[in-house]
C-alpha cells in the first residue's frame, strides 16, 4: 500500500487591483479560487497575484504597461531562495498563459520549476 503524499498549502493573494474586489488573502485556496483571482487580474489595469506555499516559495505576476507600448503579464518564480529566483525567458504574456501556468503551479509546483523557459533575476 502506498502512502498518501501531504496535500500542499498554498496561500493567494492579490492586490493593487482597480476594480473590485482590490486586494485579498485566502488561504487554503481552491483551484477554482486560483482561476477566478488570476482571471480577474486580466480586468485590472493593475494589480498583481502571487500563490505561495511557503515564505520563499511562490509563482507571481503582475500587469505591466511599460512606456513603449507594449504590455502583458510577467510572471516570476521563487524556488527556495533569491538565488532561485526566476522569470519567464518572454517579457510579456497573455492571461491564458498566466492561468494556466499558475493553474500548473497548484498542481506540481516542482514541475512548473523544472519547465524550460525560465531564465535567472539578478536582484
């Protein structure tokens, strides 16, 4: 018989959003909960959502519109430590990407870690 693997806990939060609801904490979220935050942000014309299991470990983004006209979402991943900080090889990606890699995330957050494409933060 096979031991059951610990369900993660995760925390959501969001914040800095310019529509309602603004900011908020849940814990213990659904994956649902996951969908409808990271989803709402696509509203926003700001704001940003991380979903964390620990301190120093988290997936996040933000809505950025830098001044040349291009905007999206980046997206960030902490795995452990600052030396293990990490953000997508493409400066800017659509909603669908960000849900489904934050969807991906509260799944196997060790999967989404090990996927190429991410590149090291100097911070």
């Amino acid at each position: 018989m096979q031991a059951k693997s610990p369900q993660r806990r995760y925390s959501l939060q969001w914040a800095d959003f310019d529509i309602e609801p603004v900011d908020g904490v849940v814990d213990g979220p659904t994956l649902e909960d996951v969908r409808a935050i990271t989803r709402h942000l696509a509203q926003a014309t700001e704001g940003f959502v991380i979903l964390s299991l620990e301190d120093e470990r988290y997936i996040q983004t933000t809505f950025s519109e830098p001044g040349d006209g291009e905007a999206g979402f980046q997206l960030e991943l902490r795995d452990g430590s600052a030396e293990r900080h990490f953000e997508l090889d493409e400066d800017f990606v659509d909603i669908a990407t960000v849900v489904e890699t934050f969807e991906a995330y509260f799944a196997d957050p060790a999967g989404v870690a090990a996927r190429p494409g991410w590149r090291l933060m100097k911070l």
